[in-house]
C-alpha cells in the first residue's frame, strides 16, 4: 500500500493552528520573571514545545530539508504563523523567494542537475566524489527536489569564515571590496612599461621573528625543488602582487580562483620566507565539498608538497573526520605536509571562549511532551541552569551543536534554541534525526546578550560540543558561563594536520577583542620570537575528543590541538591585510618554514619533518605541550640546523632546439638532425659532476652520443651540449618522436627526468577550419559549472599547428551584443579553456581584462608576441592576436580528429554573457 504524504500547505496551516492555540498569542511573548533563572520561562518552554509540535507533524519529505529552510518557508508564506512567532529570524540570507543550498544525494547525475534547473535553481558547483550540489533554489521549489529519490538530504548553504582577525570573511558574504575597486587597482599596477620592482618591496615580520631571514642566509636555502599551495578565499589582487615583485607567477587551478584577497596575503607570506619555492593556489569558498576536491586536486594535479589553508565551515564535525578532514587525511597520506589555522575563536585561559562540550544531562524541566528535557549545563557545578549567555558583543555569530553520533547516522535527536533576555524564541534549529542524517544543529544570534538552549527531543544522553563561533560565553542576568576547553575542530584536528595557533610578530592587536578585555600582547619583531613570547588572545584552545573514525565506525582518541605556533600580525602588500592578524597569517609562516625543510632536506619523511618542528619549537605556553600553543613557536634556523639541511642543486633538461639537414627547421623521416639540449640549475646549490642521458621509445630512433658530460653547473646557470637525431625513414608524418633527457648530478634531487616530443614532418601552409556550429551558449553567473561548446574536429589526423579562435562579425562594446563571438560584461569574471579529443587541457584566458565587455575576432596563437594577461579593460572590445595562458602546442601529441570543448567558468557574481561563435584553426603536414 503505497504511503500517502501530506502536502506542505497542510502542515502550515496546522502548524499555524497549533501555534496560535498553545500560546494564545497575536503579539510578540513577553516573558514573565522565573524565580530561577537559570530554569526556561513557561512562556519559553511552550515556545519551544509550540515548535517542536510542528517538527513532529513533518511529512517524510519535509524531513529532507533543513528545518531553517523549512521555518523561512513558513515564515513567508503564512501570515499567522508570523503573528504568532514575530521574533524568530532562520538565520538565512534570501533573494526575493532564493536560497543557497547544499543537495546531498546518492550521485549527482545529469537527471538531478537538470531537475534541479528546472525547479528555477542555479547551480553554482557539482562535486562528484561527494556528491553534492550547491545551488541557488526558489525556496518554493524544496518540497518537489526533496520528494525525488536520490536526494538524501537539502541543507541551507553550508557557510564558512576564513580565520583572519579583523575580522574573518564569511563566504555568504560578498567581498567587501568590489571587483572593479580590485580589478582597477590590478590594471593601475600591471600597466605596459611599469617597472616591477627587483626584489619585493614588502616583506612580512614573521620572517625576521621566525629567524627564516637569517636561516636562508646561513643554510643558502630558499625553498628550491618544493611547491607551497594555498586555499582561501581568493586571488583578486594576484596580477598586481606579480606585476610589483611581491610574488612570482602563481599556478591557480583553471576556475579556482575565487574573489578577495586573503589568498593573496597568505601566497606572500610563504613566498617571503620561501621564495624560492613554486606556488599554486585554489579557493575554498565556493562549497565544503569543492573545498574537500580542490585540497585533493592541489596534490594530485598541481603536485603541491605543502599545502595551507585559513578556510572553516561551520558544518565540519566535531567529533569525526568529515569531508574536508578525509581529503586532508588523503593528501598527507600521499606525503604531502597540511597546515591549517586553529581558529580564532578564543580560548579558556584567556576568557576568550565561546566553547562548551560534555555529558548531556537532563535538566529535569520536561519540553513538551516529545522532549526528554533541557540540558543542564549546571550539573557538574551541583546546580540547574538550561541556558548558556552569550557576551554583549556576540552578536552575529554562528552557533553549532553536535553530539556525539556518526555522520549520516545520527538516531539520537537533540535541538538549538536561541532567546532573547525576555525569554523569546528569536531562531531554532531542529532538524528530524531518524538515522540518516548528521549529528548537527546551527543558529545564527541576532544580538548580543542573547542565550542558548539545548532540548534532547529524543534517544540517548549524548557527548555535546556547543560552539559560538567569535562568541563568548559570560555570566549575565544571573546566569553562569560554562565554557571547557576544545574549541579547534574540523579538518585543522586531522590526525597528521599541523594546527597552528598565532602569536604577534610585531605590535598588538590594535583594539580590545571585547569591551574590557585586557591589553593584547605584542611580538618581538625585530628579534624573534623566545620562550617570554605570547599567544594571541583569540587563538583558539585544544585537545579534540574525538569518537569515531572517518567511516563512522568507533574509534575514540584525543588529539592534541593545536600543534604548532607561529607568526600574525605582519604586513603584505595584499589591499586590507597589512597589518594581517589572525591564524590565517600564522598557518603560511609555519608552512613555507616546513618548504625550507623540504628544500634543505629532500625526500625527508613527513614523520621526521614533524619530529624536527616538534622538537626544535620554543615553548612559550604552560611548560611541555599546551592545548593553546602545541609544542611552542617553531624558528626556521632551529629547524634546519637540527635536520642538517644544505643548499640543494636541481639540474633539469630546457626544451630543445632541433634543426634538420642543413639547419632545415623541420625534421622529416630518414633524416639526421642535430637536438641542442640545455640544462639549467635551478638550486640553491651547485650540480658537480653532471651528466646527461638522452633516448628515445620511438621504435627505430637513434641517438648519439648517447649521453654527454656537462660537468658543474653553478646555481642559476645554464650549460648547452648537441646529440644526433637519426629519425627512421619509416616514421610516419606527424608522429613525433620522443625523447627522453635524464640529467644527473651529484644531489639528492638526482636524477631529474624530462620528456620532449619533437615534430616529424613540415607543417602544411594549408589551414583547416572548424567552427562551433550550435545555438548560443548562456554562461551561468558565478558557477564552476560553466558553459561548454563542442567543436568536432575530422579529417586531419596529426596537427602541427592549432590557433583558436573566438570570433564575431561585429565588433562592439554593447551588452549582449549577438555580433560578437562571446558576449559579457566582465571579462574579469572568467576563465576560458580549451580541451583536446584526448582530455588535454589548455588555459586560454584566466580572470583578466576587468569591466571590459565581449570578445570578438580575437585569436589565441602560441607565436603572438604579446600574452592575453596583460590586457586591461582599455582593450574592450578585446580582439587581435594574443598569447594564451598556457600553450595550445601541448594539446597536439596525439591525433586532433574527435570532439573539442571549449569552455567558459564565471568566478564572479552580477555578470553575464554567452558564448556565440569560436573556431579551430589547425595545420596538417606537407604530404
């Protein structure tokens, strides 16, 4: 018998009912005085007993969705329910009838993406590995998305907040400066003939209190043969931190860009302690599951070996390995180090903290008559108290409440209930925990001074954690503040991350976290840091209890947290963060310290690197390891002398210059030609005795000299020699012959190997020309989905030259112009790239050009002598020839005949366009 579901209007209109009749009420509850107040008002106890009789009237499908989600809905939709509950407030940030959402499914299939756009949702990222959709859905459209069998679960947005103090950038949020206030600040520094300057004209403190400068000095170590990779918020700012010397070129994931600049401050930082290490970058604000790829991604496409990020979401568990923490878990257990800010969220010694975690305990005061009670935060002090008081200044914040159940298997069902100092319920979250779903509650405050309740709606007594993120917890109205130690959590609580807490390099804090609060330390700069230094007042406390392992099965085990300590407060040349406070800037100093370990020591185990930070680090907490500071303050000449690091050559092969018969400048089968084949030392120190081998798996190729000696190769030096080519008559026309160059020297980055492919055939003059033949292609507004046009391509087999084209047949500035080749308003906005029939990839143009409009008639052609990155919105419309990011050249090792796809990601919001008419250009071979 197939189960009838009642539908939603019913359930309001009950709920309504219900709501009206328990209180009586058409006016906002005005609470009456408790003669204990530490017990609920009866007025607030029916509140909650009210509310938590429409949660159990929820249909099966209404147990799909958030119940914030469900309460806005409701709020806006039925008049009496908004009478009788006037001060309750979800907590979500809604656009007319839209909200972001986080759809968890059994697999996000082309079937759910497309049902989700036709219920109106905008999809913002698809995560296949965790199966999950972040998008933009008419809150009228969740009751049908969540009626479909492979959508488990409907969450509002999951937010996160970057750990900077001034104070963390929550995703929901926009960036505070505007992309054209940033993108104009990046054309300013990037102008044609403007002087970069030779050496970085900023450079953090840290780098001086965490002696690195002088560690380079002695070891002659700089991070060479290692890449330091960043997650934050964005890279608004990256062109002009280039243009200006602050940073070299930065390899950030195609898409991954992001908006504002943390990324930016964070990418100096490492690079002034380490600048002789490569940097790569990806944002971690676009959803927590593209937070969890991206880390995934660093490591396994950008090959990063320390890897950092300031970034937590709200919704990461306490007491497990989440998402997040299993993609951190992964990439260590690849031998990648993690670095993670511990959170600025206070701490118990300091009486910073808005943290409380223990034993459930019922208070005795039964709510309703579904609920088991109210918790006593009281009972180990031998008192009664169901609420817990937030500070005057925690207002704002985002409040969590987990228990001790396994993510996805949560049966034990606990609620969070927010109040006013009349006693009013002002925000709620009661999701149904039926044994699906997480163990997780979240109420954003409205004000300061409000209090926090937890109701055990049913099952067992549990192990709670009650968090208020930037809050803190203090005694008002007669009510106590309980707060326990614990508050870092989430990935930076991995087993083999580092989580780092954050002690002043230079001058304090510049203002009272709180009103009242004692004076902020400052740091030694310009000494460094000792044993008499201080931790920041709002660097959050350890250990994590932790219960279950990552696949949710037991597995208790405390981890102390943080591990390490380093440097805040610092200047970068990144707009807004100089001086740059919090452990966001603490978590890159102690990383790019770990890229000088690295460099000075290669091949050293992750184990050992450990051991050297642990034992080297100066304590500077309570004597031996502290849940505030780790281990102590860790120093970069401390560090390396203790592992005995020394400057490091890294010998590697340059491309070749081949030349045929009589200096011919193509190579053709049967002929002898001559390969000229430098070797550059890109290490800090000098490559004796080196030597290199070249051959090649081309069946009939040969080689001589096999190899040749190129002797010592200083640092920054390059040496040439030339080997023989003999290309087999049998070769087939534009096969290319690979070779294969193993360099080695007297190193422990010995032997590097490079592989070339060399061009057998003469390209043909004769170009051949394929278009985009479909209807415009709408490009969705700050989306990594993004729109992707096909280009089959049949007939020519082997390329030996391909140009790309977006094309038009009038060029203009004009929005929505339908006579350019890709018409929007933001060229700043997005990132084009362009994949071969084999899956290779080519970054055409990445997040430049500004408020410029549409591009039309413009060329993308490796030989052009000018790059694409250097246009400004001044070249609006853009067209002409130009350079792309990345060579369309490495798209032709194999055969160009199939389906080319060209796509175009929109990482800024407001903006839009599509895209209208592209074309390949490819050359074949003189037969």
């Amino acid at each position: 018998m197939r189960r009838s579901v009642r539908p939603s209007t019913t359930l309001l209109a009950a709920g309504a009912a219900c709501l009206t009749a328990v209180l009586g009420l058409t006016s906002p509850a005005v609470a009456a005085p408790h003669p204990n107040p530490g017990m609920m008002s009866a007025n607030t106890a029916a509140q909650i007993a009210t509310l938590q009789q429409l949660k159990k009237s929820e249909s099966a499908t209404d147990r799909k969705v958030d119940s914030r989600l469900l309460v806005e809905n409701k709020l806006r939709t039925d008049r009496s329910t908004r009478s009788v509950l006037p001060q309750v407030q979800s907590g979500l940030k809604v656009s007319g009838d839209t909200v972001a959402v986080d759809i968890r499914a059994t697999k996000t299939s082309d079937a759910l993406v497309d049902a989700v756009r036709k219920a109106g949702g905008q999809i913002r990222n698809v995560s296949q590995r965790e199966a999950s959709i972040r998008a933009d859905v008419p809150l009228s459209a969740l009751d049908k998305l969540a009626a479909r069998g492979d959508i488990k679960q409907i969450d509002a947005a999951a937010d996160a907040m970057t750990s900077s103090e001034a104070p963390g950038r929550i995703s929901s949020q926009p960036d505070p400066v505007s992309k054209q206030t940033r993108d104009a600040r990046v054309e300013a520094a990037t102008k044609p003939g403007l002087r970069a300057n030779i050496a970085a004209a900023i450079t953090s403190q840290g780098d001086r209190a965490h002696a690195a400068d002088t560690a380079r000095q002695q070891n002659g170590i700089t991070g060479v043969g290692t890449k330091l990779c960043a997650l934050s918020d964005g890279v608004s700012s990256l062109a002009a931190s280039v243009a200006s010397g602050e940073l070299p070129p930065v390899d950030v994931l195609p898409g991954q860009e992001g908006s504002g600049d943390e990324g930016t401050a964070m990418l100096e930082i490492m690079h002034d302690l380490a600048p002789g290490a490569a940097l790569g970058f990806a944002t971690a604000f676009i959803s927590d599951s593209s937070f969890a790829d991206n880390i995934r991604a660093l490591r396994s496409q950008a090959h990063c070996d320390v890897i950092v990020d300031d970034v937590f979401y709200f919704n990461e568990a306490t007491f497990q390995d989440g998402p997040i923490a299993q993609a951190v878990n992964a990439v260590t257990a690849d031998g990648a180090l993690y670095f993670s800010s511990a959170g600025n969220e206070g701490n118990v010694g300091d009486g910073t903290s808005g943290h409380w975690e223990g034993d459930y305990v019922d208070s005795g005061q039964v709510i309703g008559k579904f609920a088991g009670g109210a918790h006593n935060f009281a009972a180990s002090a031998g008192g009664t108290q169901v609420l817990e008081p937030l500070s005057a200044s925690s207002a704002g914040v985002p409040v969590t409440l987990w228990w001790n159940d396994p993510l996805g298997h949560a049966g034990d069902d606990y609620d969070l209930y927010l109040l006013d100092a009349a006693g009013n319920v002002v925000s709620f979250s009661q999701n149904l925990q039926t044994g699906t779903q997480d163990p997780y509650e979240r109420v954003n405050t409205t004000a300061g001074g409000q209090r926090l309740a937890i109701v055990k709606f049913k099952g067992d007594n549990k192990y709670l954690s009650l968090s208020a993120l930037r809050g803190r917890f203090v005694a008002s109205g007669g009510l106590q503040a309980f707060v326990t130690p614990g508050q870092t959590s989430g990935h930076s609580a991995a087993k083999d991350a580092y989580s780092v807490a954050a002690a002043p390099a230079a001058a304090a804090f510049g203002r009272p976290l709180e009103p009242g609060d004692p004076a902020n330390p400052a740091g030694p700069y310009p000494g460094t840091f000792s044993s008499s230094s201080q931790i920041e007042r709002f660097s959050s406390d350890g250990p994590r209890k932790i219960f279950f392992k990552a696949d949710g099965t037991p597995g208790a085990e405390v981890r102390q947290k943080p591990d390490i300590t380093a440097a805040d407060g610092v200047a970068t040349s990144a707009p807004g963060f100089s001086p740059f406070f919090g452990t966001s800037a603490a978590a890159p100093h102690a990383a790019a310290i770990a890229g000088l370990v690295l460099s000075g020591n290669p091949g050293m185990s992750p184990a050992d690197v450990r051991q050297a930070l642990t034992a080297t680090a100066v304590d500077i907490g309570a004597p031996g390891v502290d849940n505030r500071t780790g281990v102590g303050v860790i120093l970069a000449d401390k560090v390396l002398a203790y592992t005995g690091a020394s400057p490091q050559p890294l010998a590697t092969a340059q491309a070749p210059t081949v030349r045929g018969p009589n200096g011919s400048p193509f190579v053709k089968p049967g002929d002898t030609a001559t390969v000229t084949l430098p070797v550059y030392n890109g290490g800090d120190g000098t490559a004796a005795s080196t030597s290199v081998v070249v051959d090649s798996p081309t069946p009939g190729v040969t080689i001589a000299p096999r190899s040749k000696r190129y002797g010592t190769i200083e640092a920054g030096q390059t040496v040439i020699n030339s080997f023989t080519l003999t290309v087999p008559a049998t070769q087939q026309l534009g096969v290319p012959v690979v070779l294969n160059a193993k360099v080695t020297f007297a190193g422990a980055h010995s032997p590097t190997t490079q592989t070339f492919q060399i061009p057998i055939g003469q390209p043909s003059s004769v170009v051949q020309n394929f278009a985009f033949a479909g209807d415009a292609a709408a490009i969705p507004d700050n989306s990594t989905v993004g729109a992707s046009v096909s280009i089959p391509v049949t007939g020519v087999g082997r390329a030996s030259k391909l140009t790309f084209s977006i094309d038009g047949s009038a060029c203009s500035t004009t929005a929505g112009s339908t006579t350019v080749g890709l018409d929007h308003t933001y060229a700043g906005d997005l990132t084009g790239t362009l994949t071969s029939p084999s899956g290779a990839t080519a970054v055409l143009f990445q997040r430049r050009g500004g408020a410029g409009h549409n591009f039309c008639q413009v060329v993308f052609d490796d030989s052009a002598s000018t790059a694409f990155s250097t246009v400004s919105s001044a070249n609006a419309p853009f067209t002409g020839s130009w350079r792309p990011q990345s060579t369309l050249g490495s798209l032709l090792a194999d055969p160009v005949d199939g389906t080319w796809t060209f796509k175009v990601v929109d990482g800024g919001a407001v903006d839009t366009g599509s895209i209208r008419s592209v074309s390949l250009h490819i050359n074949g071979f003189v037969a």
